[in-house]
C-alpha cells in the first residue's frame, strides 16, 4: 500500500472531498470539454482570459476519479493570474513528472504544489486521469472564443 | 505425433489435470489455472474480472504448445498428412463448438475472432440482404457496444433505424414494452442472453417467442452466458448465437458465430479472400459453401484447436455444475458486499448470473478499482461498454467484480477486505 499513498496523498484527497473553483463560469470567454471515455471522467473546464493574456478566471465542473478531480482543482488553483503563454511550458513540466522515471526528472520547483501528483509516476493507467483538466486546458486556449453553450 | 495428435482435441480437455467425474472439486478445478498461482503487487491473485476474460487452464495451453509444436500446417487443400491432420483438428473444434451450444450441425458453426466479430459479420452479410431503408432493428437498453454500433454502422448504410427496449431500475427488461415495438418494419430483434455490466439473466425463450410469433428473427449476444450456464440454441429457439471463445477459457481471437443453415445459405459473403470461393476467374467468382464462405484467409487454427479444448475442459465438469456452484458464489458474494456500507450494488434483477456492478459513496469507481488493484485483486471499473446502461442509473461508471468456476469464497472475502482499504482511504 506504500505505493498507493503515494498516489493517493492528503493533499490530493482534500481537493478530491473539496474541489476548488468548482463551479460553472457564464462569462468565460474559453471553455472546453475533457472526456476520459475508458473510466467515463467527464469535466469542462472554463477560462476568463484578458486582453493581456493572463487567465483572470478559471474554474471547471464534472464528474471524475479523486485523481482528475484533485489535478483539475489543483491546475485551477496553480493558473489563476499566470499568463497564458506560461502554461504550455508549466504543463510540459508536469506531463514529464507523471511520466518519466524519477532518475530523468526535470526540476518540479517550477510545479509548486503541483509537486504532489508525483507518485502518478507509479501507475501509468492513471496519468490520463491526472492530465485530462491540462488536455482540456489545451483545447480551451487553442479555441477562438468559443462562446459557452450549455450543450 | 502426427496421426495421433489430429485426435488429440478429443482427449485433449481432461489428459492434463481431470477433475473427478461428477464431483465439483473447486480446489482441483483451481490448480489447473497456472496463472491463479500469480501475485499482483506481493499478494496473491484474486481474479474477478472474468466478465472480461477468463484465465485459461493448463490443458488448453498445452494444447496450443502442441500445435505449434506437431501439427502446424495450414488447412483445407493440403494434400499432405500433417495438413490433413491440422484440418482434422480444426473441423473437430467445429464439431466440439457446435456440440457447445448444441447446434443442429457443426456446419453452422462459423469461426471467427470473437464475439463482436460474429455480431459484424451478421450484420454486414445478413443485413446487406434483409434491412432496407425504413426498415428497423430492436436493441435493448442493455445491450454491449458491440451489439449497438455494428447495427449503428448497418443502419447508416442502409437507412435503416434501431428501436431500443428499455429496461427498468432493477436492471430488467421492460418486456411490457416489447410488442409496442414491433412494427411490419422489424427486421430483427438483436439482444443479449446475460448482462455484462448488470448480470441480469434475460427470459430468452420468452422473447424469442414474442419475436417469432411476429416472424422476427433474433439474435442473442451470447458472449456472458455461454461462459456460465448450459445454452442449447434449439431450446432457445434463436436464429444467431455468438460467444466468444477468450471468456469460456480458451485463447483469444477465436469464437463463433450461430445461425440456422438456411440462414447462412442465404447469406452473402463477409470478406473476400483464399478459402471462401469455389472457383474465381476476374469476370466472376463463385462461394465455397456454408460455413467455409466466411472464413477467408487462414483462420485461427490453434485458437479454434484451443477453444474444442476448453470446451472439453468445461463440459468435463459441467456447465449445470458450473452454473449450480457459481449461483450459490454470487449469492455469497451479494451477501458480502450487501453488508458493506456506502456500498450500492446496481442491477438488481431477479435473475442474476456472475457479475455485480456496485458504486460507493464518494468514491469514483476508478479509485475503488486502484486501491483494490493494490490488494491484489483484480476488478473491473468503468462503463464496461455498456454506456446506455450508465445513462439510464445517470453514474459515469460502475466498479464490477465478475467471476467464474475458479472462484471461491476467499476470493470474494479478499475482495471485501479491500473495499474495506477503500473506505479507509477516502472516509
């Protein structure tokens, strides 16, 4: 179970019991969806990006695993008033700490917090859950002002 | 090994470790599963996942050792003795597969990879002469992906539409609604024997007599019931089965599709190839006859040599036998999980067979299946392919725990001394 703790840090299961930014955004200027159609996670992500390019707002709600979950309100928290050009760079860092042996590892200072998804490492299956609100953020940047609908 | 090897599939099933005759040995059924004796992370195997895949005994997998080691030649036209004896080999597990479902004649057995396949080639070949535009094929809510999309794929192509039977929160068939759905446009009733995500065991008889006294065929998705109960296709009175052979404890990529002579007959081919003709110039070619017109290209030779192996394998201790123990385990096993807590079984159907979908509170199914995985025990999490089912109980996915002859009751204990770890994690 040495493992699974790692996985499943407090911090983790906080965000998981508590997710922050939790909430829809009917003034947001980007959104997108974020499907993990093999474990049925589901989320939207949504962003308020101003004329200076920093995310003003960002916030995201959906069902899923304690570890989407927990990385969706985590990467919200981590974004809020970072520029959009920083983030490409920021989740490059974090697909390489889920991904890559710990003897490559990059430094993770960069990840603050983020720090914590760490132990993802250890179970390849779930890195899609842990990088599924980052693909959606992907998607919401690249889309040209998609008006949010309710679907 | 060469003449006698062609005979081998015959005897092959109980040589290695035969269970005693008539007595149901669920530790010597046991022993002859090498991957059982397997740990995941330190612990030892708990396997529950047999709604997926079933593990294979040792009799099957030196039966595959054994063609590839005595008897591998390519079958049909070899005029020499190890292909004769390949091709024996082969047309036996016909034979043992059609005696399986108790098909009139094993000539209406067709070999392909699996389940899904078999549902594919019927409703490219059968359909492509029998659905029209306009025309319409009832679904039922609970059916897998795979008896959805091909009749999907179908009706696009053809203009016709699927009706779906719902099913209620018991995880039942509204069989109230069935007549409401037939129409002078029905083409086909395509449905499965048993739930893979509910375990629910559904009336086929009944519906197929519903569907016939309309003049519907039906075809019953077999893959979850030929693994745990006697099926006999005349009884059932259907006009297709399918089953796969990976989950009745054979190799994966073999399994069959049923259908009545006439049937077939009438079909068209699926793929063009070797094998499947009787003669071929470039101005027009003529097909071999049934079952062979389906099968172009070189099968798979050992897997179909495998499943008439594990075919003997399960008929050596009984498919009543099987069903008789595997109830009394479910019972066991819905006892168990019923007495934990934040703990919801879904499917609740009277009649049930080898599968119990639950969900907890708080905790997606994901995360269950993770923390159960570190216990070593294997189950299943997700939709199961089977997303119309998820919609309907409105949850994104279902933990599931499937299991098979081999199982006992430690198994089902480790199991709920695990969801225990799961509470532990996330209360």
């Amino acid at each position: 179970m040495s493992d699974l703790r790692e996985l499943y840090q407090q911090t983790i299961l906080d965000h998981t019991r508590k997710p922050r930014n939790f909430r829809e955004m009917p003034d947001a200027n980007r959104a997108a969806d974020g499907h993990n159609p093999l474990c049925g996670d589901k989320l939207k992500l949504f962003l308020k990006i101003d004329d200076q390019g920093i995310i003003a707002d960002i916030s995201f709600v959906g069902s899923g695993c304690a570890i989407s979950t927990a990385s969706a309100s985590m990467m919200t928290e981590a974004l809020r008033g970072r520029r959009v050009a920083e983030v490409a760079e920021l989740f490059a860092k974090f697909h390489d700490m889920v991904t890559r042996p710990l003897d490559e590892q990059q430094e993770t200072e960069a990840l603050g917090k983020l720090a914590v998804f760490a132990g993802v490492r250890e179970f390849p299956v779930r890195v899609k859950c842990a990088t599924l609100p980052w693909h959606a953020l992907q998607a919401a940047i690249k889309k040209d002002h998609v008006p949010v609908s309710t679907e | 090994m060469n003449a006698s090897t062609s005979r081998q599939p015959r005897r092959g099933g109980r040589s290695e470790s035969e269970p005693p005759p008539g007595a149901f040995n669920p530790a010597a059924i046991r022993a002859d599963f090498p991957l059982l004796e397997t740990t995941a992370h330190g612990k030892p195997l708990v396997y529950l996942d047999n709604a997926a895949t079933s593990q294979k005994p040792q009799a099957v997998l030196a039966a595959l050792v054994r063609y590839y080691s005595n008897l591998n030649a390519n079958i049909h036209r070899g005029i020499y003795q190890l292909s004769a004896a390949a091709t024996a080999a082969y047309e036996n597990a016909r034979e043992k597969a059609a005696q399986f479902i108790h098909a009139p004649s094993a000539r209406e057995i067709v070999f392909v990879r699996g389940s899904t396949e078999a549902i594919n080639l019927a409703a490219a070949s059968w359909g492509q002469g029998h659905v029209h535009a306009g025309d319409e094929i009832i679904l039922s809510e609970m059916e897998h992906h795979s008896n959805i999309v091909p009749w999907q794929l179908l009706a696009r192509r053809t203009g016709a539409r699927l009706r779906v039977l719902p099913i209620t929160d018991a995880g039942e068939l509204r069989l109230d609604e069935l007549e409401n759905l037939f129409t002078p446009r029905t083409r086909l009733l395509a449905i499965t024997h048993i739930s893979n995500a509910l375990g629910t065991v559904n009336p086929i008889r009944e519906i197929v007599s519903q569907a016939h006294a309309r003049g519907v065929p039906v075809l019953v998705d077999g893959a979850q019931s030929a693994p745990h109960i006697p099926v006999n296709v005349r009884d059932i009175d259907c006009d297709f089965f399918v089953f796969s052979g990976h989950k009745i404890c054979g190799p994966t990529g073999i399994g069959a599709l049923w259908a009545r002579r006439e049937i077939l007959d009438a079909m068209e081919p699926y793929q063009g190839g070797g094998d499947m003709i009787s003669s071929v110039t470039f101005e027009k070619s003529t097909w071999n006859e049934t079952p062979y017109k389906f099968e172009a290209g070189t099968p798979n030779i050992a897997g179909a040599i495998g499943l008439g192996v594990a075919i003997d394998y399960l008929t050596g201790i009984g498919m009543d036998q099987i069903e008789r123990y595997e109830r009394e385990l479910l019972a066991y096993a819905r006892e168990k999980l019923s007495a934990i807590d934040s703990l919801r079984i879904i499917g609740t159907a009277k009649d049930r067979a080898a599968v119990i979908s639950f969900v907890m509170d708080g905790v997606h199914p994901h995360d269950i299946g993770a923390i159960v995985d570190g216990e070593g025990v294997a189950i299943r999490t997700g939709h199961h392919c089977c997303q119309p089912v998820m919609d309907h109980f409105h949850i994104p996915a279902t933990a599931r725990m499937s299991l098979a002859f081999y199982n006992n009751r430690q198994d089902i204990d480790r199991l709920a001394a695990a969801i225990e770890k799961v509470k532990e994690v996330f209360v």
